[in-house]
C-alpha cells in the first residue's frame, strides 16, 4: 500500500510539473487573443478559396465563410474595429459595476462585513460560515483571497485548530466555490455579456440576462458550504499535524467602534433598499415590472440588475464610510470609486481584443460553420444529455488548468460551444452554467490561477517547508469532492427540468 501512495504521489507531482511548465508558456491573455483575432483573419482567408457551405438546421440557410484577408476584408476590419470594442457586452457592465463595489470595498464596508460574519459563528458552524463567507466573497472580486483566507487561519489557530484547515477552507469557498452565491457580482453580468456575444452567432437578437443562473447559484450555495465543510472537518483537518506545532496562538482583532458603526448605517441602507425592491416587484402593479404585462422576466428589475449592483453597493459603501468615518467628503468618494477602475486596466486591454476576435469569428461566419459540423457530430456520436454535459465540465475543468482567468477562457470558448449546443436544443444560460462548474472546481489546484502564489505565501507562514505540492496536496479533496456534488447537482437539475436562473430553460424553445 506504502508503495502504491508512493508512486502515485510522483506521478502526481510529475502531472503538476507538466501542467505548470505549459502555462508558464502560454503567453498574457490579451496577446492570446490577439493572436486568436489574427489566426481568425488568417483562416478565413484559406477556408474561402474552398467550396465549403453548410445548412444552418433552423432556418435552411446556406452558410459559407467570408473571407477578411482581402481588401473588403480590410475594409470591414477598420470600419468595425471602434464599433467591436464600445459594443461588446461586457465591457460596460463590469465597468457599471465595479465603480459600486469599488467604493464599498475601498471604504471597508465589504472586509467589515466578512469579518463580522466569521467572527460571530459559533464555533461548531465555523468551518460551515467560513467557507459560506468564501463563497459570498465573490461579489467583490478578490477580497476574499486577500483578507479571509488570512483570516480564517487566524481564527482557527486562535480556537485551537490548525491554521492551514482554516486557509483551506476558506480558499475552497473563494475559489472552488467561485460560480455559487446568494447575490449577484461583477463576474455574472460579465460572462452573460460574453454568453450573449456568441448566442447572437446564432440568434441575432438573442438576450442573455446577467441573473440568467442565479437558481443555480443560489442550490450551489448550500452545497458547496456543506460540502466544503464535510472535506475540511473528515478529509484535510485529520491529516494536518496537531495545533501546537504550528506555533503560538494569534490574538483575533475585534471589530473597532467606528467599524460596527459604520456596519449599522450600512444595514439600515440594506433595509431601505431591501423595501423598496420588494415594494417595486412583489405587487401585480410593481413599479419594477415591466409595465405592459407585469411580468418580472423582462421588466426593468432584471434588465436593470447592474444598475442594482452598482447603487446598492454605492450606497452601502457610502453609508459605511461615512459612519465608520472613512469617508470624510465626496473627494474621498471620487478616489475610491477612481482607484476600482485604475485596476482595470489590463481588463481593458484584453476586452479590446477579445472584442475584436469574437467579432471577427461571427463576421467570417467560421462560428456558425463550426457550431453546425459540431453538432452535427454530437448528433452521429449520439453523445447528448446528461454524457455531454459531464464531458463539458471536465473539458472546462482540464482547461483551467492551464488557463486562470474565467472571462478569458469562456471569451474563447463561448463563441464556439454556445452556438454549437444551440443547434442540439440547449440554452446558452444552461451552457453557461455547465462551464461555470468546470471553471470552478480545478481553480484551488491550478498554479495558473492569479491568487496562487498569495495562497503559497500564507501556507508558509505556518508551514516554511511548504511548497507547491503543499498547497496542491491540500485542496485536491475540495476539488474531487465538489466536482462530484455539483456533477450530481447538475443531473439532478437536468432530470427535474429545472429553470437555471430567471427565463433561463435548459432547453430552447422548439421552433
């Protein structure tokens, strides 16, 4: 047996070896996608000197690729090329939204709040709210990598555990849990805005609402906690040695006077808001529904949703800051909405080309010609239901790997398999979501994930011979564990027929 765990063990280490030296290769995102941009350019040209055509299995349309490595080619390039970037969905949407979150998080409303939470668990849910308070972290981008994970390891030495559980935990919840919540962030209106990009390759006028997984979301929620907990209370935490050879206890700061101040005024602006959403949409005659049916599916309350994100957490930030007294006047207010755009900067360089790149796959037509030869392949091999929705988690999966960003990978990828599972009848919301689970659960063991290295540096602080393997070694449990929930979730869901966000089917419409 000693032998057997030996071998493996190298033949992991040597897997781990193999996947960090490839994405070490692989060059910046955005130069990713202008290479993509320019191999689109380039095919086009080659596939156009060829007969090739295909029928588009709903409307009898004859498709063939249009070339842009000619002069009308040029022509279309330079005239579309302002348009591809200001029009491209997600864009606007992240940027809408980051300016709320990015005042909240500046003025300390959101590291106050996660604080709060954790501290006031009792201590046979602790494990339970720290991987829940992970999970709930990701509306604020990486938050809670940079103040929970600390935090949790802290809180767990001080009650007599191990720190590295502690880390553990709460990294499952950040990051395996990265596609779970209870509210909407800054990543759902962003991968909706890609989803809709590349359903309209299809569907021209097809929309794709930012809460369109939000059912989903919120049944992961729960299991993904539940699940967590499970992993690190029977799985990581036994094997870990004993508390008091991780050193001495570290005293937990409480929260100071102005910050439990400035969480009151906070919760008061919560409960204002909270009323005045429910009066807007649980009446028949709402002010939020949509004014000609009534109906909540398209009404200004789901179209509006990042209008909601960013004036909520404008105003919890604003209503913190002000009673914490980190906020002394509206040029306090500019510089903390300032310094959340100032980071996204390198988003906005690799929107530019991915915007340019999935343009120029729909102009080409070469996404329309693939997504019909794709499922008219799915169709021959007979791999369709619930066989090719696993098979599309582990292909998500296994590209993370190599591929940390969410966005980046799905701009890839959406353009492709969205169109492709539209033609076998499949929403590209539900497509949406079975990405989302494959993205999610390879993120704590994949050294290509930004985080990773300040992962690395907190588990050496109670651990200085630990190393990438280290790190790898404890949260491989989270990751087969919940593939296997959210795999089980998902079938679930599938057999049920179950709406995976609001309007969102599994399935199309027939036409």
């Amino acid at each position: 047996m000693k032998f057997f765990r030996i071998n493996g063990a190298r033949l992991m280490a040597r897997f781990l070896d193999v996947v960090e030296k490839t994405g070490n290769l692989l060059p910046q995102p955005g130069t990713i996608f202008a290479l993509f941009a320019l191999g689109v350019i380039i095919v086009s040209g080659i596939v156009a000197r060829f007969d090739l055509a295909v029928t588009h299995p709903g409307t009898g349309e004859i498709i063939r690729p249009v070339s842009l490595l000619s002069v009308e080619g040029l022509h279309i390039i330079l005239t579309t090329m302002v348009d591809n970037f200001t029009g491209f969905a997600p864009l606007g949407t992240v940027l809408v939204a980051m300016l709320g979150i990015g005042l909240a998080e500046s003025t300390g409303f959101i590291g106050a709040a996660l604080k709060k939470l954790v501290l006031a668990a009792p201590a046979h849910l602790l494990t339970f709210v720290i991987v829940l308070a992970g999970v709930m972290s990701n509306i604020a981008s990486g938050v809670g990598y940079v103040l929970l994970v600390p935090l949790a390891g802290i809180i767990f030495k001080a009650v007599g555990r191990n720190p590295l559980a502690g880390l553990a935990a709460a990294f499952a919840g950040v990051s395996g849990g990265y596609s779970a919540n209870l509210l909407l962030g800054t990543i759902d209106p962003l991968l909706a805005g890609i989803s809709q990009e590349a359903a309209r390759i299809v569907t021209p006028d097809y929309l794709v609402n930012p809460a369109c997984n939000y059912y989903f979301m919120v049944a992961s929620t729960f299991i993904i906690a539940l699940a967590g907990t499970w992993v690190t209370e029977r799985l990581v935490e036994p094997r870990l040695p004993r508390p008091e050879k991780t050193g001495p206890a570290e005293e937990i700061q409480e929260l100071t006077p102005a910050e439990k101040r400035g969480l009151r005024f906070a919760l008061i602006t919560v409960l204002v808001i909270t009323a005045l959403l429910l009066w807007g949409t649980i009446p028949a005659s709402g002010f939020l529904r949509d004014p000609e049916t009534g109906s909540l599916l398209h009404s200004p309350f789901l179209s509006g949703i990042v209008a909601l994100i960013f004036i909520i957490a404008f105003l919890c930030g604003l209503a913190y800051g002000f009673g914490a007294g980190t906020l002394t006047s509206d040029k306090d207010v500019m510089k903390g909405m300032s310094k959340a755009i100032s980071t996204m900067g390198t988003y906005v360089v690799l929107v530019f080309f991915a915007a340019q790149f999935v343009a120029y796959f729909d102009m080409t037509r070469l996404g329309l010609i693939v997504a019909v030869e794709g499922a008219e392949l799915l169709k021959a091999l007979g791999l369709v239901g619930i066989p090719l929705m696993i098979m599309f988690v582990l292909v998500a999966a296994l590209i993370n790997l190599c591929m940390g960003s969410a966005s980046a990978k799905w701009a890839i990828m959406a353009p492709v398999f969205i169109p492709m599972f539209m033609l076998v009848g499949y929403s590209p919301e539900f497509v949406q979501v079975v990405y989302r689970i494959g993205d999610s659960v390879t993120n704590i063991i994949s050294p290509m994930m930004s985080y990773f290295a300040l992962i690395l540096a907190f588990v050496e602080k109670y651990d200085e011979n630990a190393g990438l393997g280290t790190v790898i070694a404890l949260m491989l449990p989270y990751t087969l564990v919940f593939t296997l929930f959210w795999m089980v979730l998902l079938v679930i869901w599938m057999l049920l027929g179950l709406p995976v966000g609001p309007g969102a089917e599994i399935h199309l419409p027939a036409a």
